[in-house]
C-alpha cells in the first residue's frame, strides 16, 4: 500500500499480555534511527501509574516520549523522528469516549490519524488491543467501546502496509511482510 514519498504504516494488535508493545517496540528500532514513543495512557491511579512506569524504563533511553491521551494525530504530524510508535488505539479510543467524542468523531478522527501516518515520510507503527475475541459484554458502555475499538481497528488494519496479530509472545502475519 505504500507507494512513492508515503509512509509506511504498520499495525499490531493482540490481547493483554500477549507481547504486542514489545514486538512493536523491536519493529520501531529495527527500522532505524531516533524513535518517538506516542503513550495514550493517562494515570488514573496508582497501579496505572505503575505500568506507565514500567513500560517508561523498558524503552531505549535515545526515545523521544510524548505523552498524549487525546490528540494524536497532531502529535503523529509534529513527531521530528523518522519512526513513530503510537501505544495505543485501545486507550486512545477509551480516552476519546469517556471525554464525550461521538462514535462518528472517533471514526472521523481515525480517518485523519491514517492520513497523518500516510502523509509522513517514515515508519508509524499503531498498537492495539483486539477487544472482539471475547464474550458479549455486559453493560452498553463496554459493548460501544468494543464496537467503536472494532471499527477503529479494522480501518488501521484495512490502511496499514503490514499487519500483525500477536498471540503468546508470537507475531502471526495477517498482512504483508515477514519481521
């Protein structure tokens, strides 16, 4: 999907735990360079707080950290690195949806990320949750959150160059190149 002068997208998606932000991570620095790290993770408390941390320590010191719960594809434009590493759709969409962005803004906004992604000249790589695995949720907050998540990631795969599922720590290639 890539042609002349477009960025290279690539797509990685898996449930919890699955290893997904590792892979990820080992793809933005194979490709290269300095990297920009996109975090969506906003600390609601302390155990989040820990994680954020966590993932913090576990990357190269050389990135460049933007923290950004809502407005990422601004953040994907100014990034002056060669490769971006957005972690992740999942709680940018839950951000979005909790400050009150309708389904359609949601959609909307994703349309503009691809389009920002496409237009840079680099690697964007998006990481997300596969949410649609599992039971129907109960309440009708989760299940529009699992929706709209769907959607969200059936368009970022449907643009991305490359696409992986990661399951057990394992990359299963569901579109393009092997890694």
């Amino acid at each position: 999907m890539s042609g002349a002068g477009s960025g290279r997208v690539v797509f990685v998606t898996g449930g919890a735990r699955s290893g997904k932000s590792s892979f990820a991570e080992r793809l933005a620095s194979q490709a290269g360079g300095p990297v920009t790290y996109l975090a969506t993770a906003q600390p609601f408390d302390d155990e989040m707080q820990g994680r954020i941390d966590r993932h913090a320590q576990d990357r190269p010191s050389g990135w460049v950290t933007v923290e950004e719960p809502l407005q990422v594809s601004a953040a994907v434009r100014a990034a002056s690195t060669p490769t971006v590493l957005l972690d992740c759709l999942s709680l940018w969409v839950s951000n979005a949806m909790l400050t009150g962005w309708t389904d359609h803004a949601v959609l909307d906004a994703t349309t503009e990320l691809l389009s920002v992604a496409r237009a840079r000249a680099g690697l964007t790589v998006l990481v997300t949750n596969e949410v649609g695995s599992g039971i129907v949720p109960v309440g009708a907050l989760a299940r529009r959150y699992r929706d709209v998540l769907g959607w969200v990631n059936q368009r970022a795969a449907a643009a991305s160059d490359d696409a992986y599922l990661i399951a057990s720590g394992l990359p299963l290639i569901l579109k393009g190149n092997t890694p």
